[in-house]
C-alpha cells in the first residue's frame, strides 16, 4: 500500500526571498499518527498547505493519495478533515454550524449526531460557538474535520492555549479517532510532550529543512535513545528483581499491567533477549516510546 503523502525534493519560496521549504522530502505511511515537529516558523503550516493543494511548490513533487493536490486538488480535499491553528466560527448554533459543513461535504444529519457524540461536543448541540470554552472549540473543530469520513486529517497545532486538562482531553480523542476510525493523522506542533503521547512516526523539520522522518521506534534504535518497554506480567516484583541486577537497565517501575523498564535503545536487542529468557512469566511486551526531547537534541546537533 503505497504512502497517503509524500514529499520529494519539494521546495516552496515565498516573495523570491524566504525558503518556508528547502529540498524537503518525506514520508506518511497509511495508518500513521504522524507528528510534523519543527519550531515555530520551520514549514509546517506550508506542508500542510502544499498538502491541501492551496499552493504549488517552487521545485519537487507533492504527492497525496498518489496524485498531485495543486492538479486535482478537488479530490484530494474531499479525502482530507483539517484543522488550521487558529480556526473561527461564525456565532451561530453548534448544530446550525455542524449541518453547514455536512451539507458542503455532502454528510447527512446523521452524520452530524454520531461525530458530535464522537468528539464530545454533542451535549453543545443548541450552544452558541462563542459561548463554548477552548477545549470545546477544539472538540468542534475535530468534530468539523471529521464530517465527510476523511481518510486523512491534518491538525495544525491543535493543543494551542489551552489549559493542561484540557490539552489532555484533546490528545486523548486523537489517539482515540485515530484508533477507532482508522485514520491517518498529522499533528503539527512544536510542543515535544504532546507527540509523545500520541505519535507514533515522526517527521523533523527545521529552517525549512527535513532532519530526519521515519517511525517512532526505528529513530529510537537508530539514534541510540532512552527506550521504554512495556512489560506484561503477574509477577511484577519477582521479575523487577531480576531486571534491576542488569547494568545496562536504567530503571524499573511497577504498574498495574506489569513493569515499565527504562534502557538506552542500544541494548534493545539484549533486552529482548532477557524477556525470551523469562518467557515463562513475560506474557508479552512492548517498545512503548523513545524520548522525543532526547532524539530531537541529537538531531539539532548531527545537522
């Protein structure tokens, strides 16, 4: 199955002058919760736009669904829910808002009710949108992208000013829509800690540069980071007793499901080896995350 988007060699200038994207090329496998991760002013929001086919790059190509957005930018829009850093709405009813949008994507008022309820924003049917909170403008910005069935969505940065709760919740329904409804997703931000959670395939990008993309797991290894393993077993403190006597481990902490064990991803291999060696009471096991803040900092350096 071939990549729902890829980058080649794409360069954007703006004015002749500013190079948003210098020689960028990427990819975003189907199924992906992919993170754009760059500081502000890096290119992301012109990824997203070349993406949308709302502008045509300098050199390179852009492809989506296998076809070039600027081209057929009508049938790339109509596969892709975005939601752009700053969104408003007009101040009219959530309802009134929910069915204008279903009624351009050619969706039903059935639609409507079912991703209203999906996103949580279904109790604020008959509210005003200038009398919901951040959090629940968000839920209903998630709640317009979705309308249509998108098979990708684009979130530029979508945990932006709002309270930590809040933040939260909203990454917790991404993780959530991403799972339940099989989507592709790229959240752009800037903010290390909400990908963390979420992402599981990573695209850097810096001065319009791309310094490294590929899957959470594979940098992780590759650029020799801070691992987390999830370990599943009844026998938590038997097998952290075992775990600790290794040098190389660097700390174990018991949870409901078993132990999180935290390692440098160079010693993977020898870890997974370990586990096999106590498969009698390992139930299974998981790389759960690398540190991104660590990964990123090596990244910055190597370039």
């Amino acid at each position: 199955m071939p990549d729902i988007v890829v980058f080649d060699r794409v360069t954007k200038i703006y004015g002749g002058l500013v190079r948003a994207l210098d020689n960028a090329s990427f990819n975003i496998p189907r199924g992906a919760i992919a993170g754009l991760l760059g500081p502000n002013g890096s290119g992301k929001t012109t990824s997203f736009k070349l993406i949308l086919g709302f502008l045509k790059p300098n050199n390179g190509k852009v492809r989506v669904f296998d076809l070039d957005p600027w081209v057929r930018e009508s049938e790339v829009r109509r596969k892709i829910g975005y939601l752009p850093e700053k969104p408003s709405y007009p101040p009219i009813r959530v309802v009134d808002y929910l069915r204008y949008v279903a009624r351009i994507r050619g969706a039903s008022r059935e639609d409507v009710i079912r991703i209203a309820k999906m996103t949580g924003i279904y109790k604020y049917l008959l509210f005003e949108t200038t009398s919901l909170s951040r959090g629940y403008l968000q839920r209903l910005g998630l709640a317009q992208a979705l309308i249509g069935d998108p098979e990708l969505l684009l979130l530029d940065e979508p945990t932006a000013n709002l309270d930590p709760a809040a933040r939260q919740e909203i990454l917790g329904l991404i993780k959530d829509l991403g799972r339940e409804l099989n989507l592709t997703i790229i959240i752009a931000t800037h903010i290390l800690p909400e990908l963390q959670e979420v992402a599981n395939y990573i695209v850097f990008i810096n001065r319009g540069k791309i310094l490294e993309n590929g899957p959470l797991d594979v940098l992780t290894k590759k650029y020799q980071v801070e691992a987390y393993y999830l370990v599943y077993t009844d026998q938590s403190r038997e097998l952290a007793s075992k775990f600790i006597l290794e040098d190389y481990i660097k700390g174990v902490e018991i949870i409901d499901q078993g132990l999180i064990v935290r390692l440098n991803s160079i010693y993977s291999s020898q870890f997974e080896e370990l586990l096999n060696k106590y498969s009698s009471i390992v139930h299974g096991y998981k790389l759960v995350t690398g540190e991104l803040s660590e990964l990123y900092e090596k990244l910055s350096k190597i370039t």
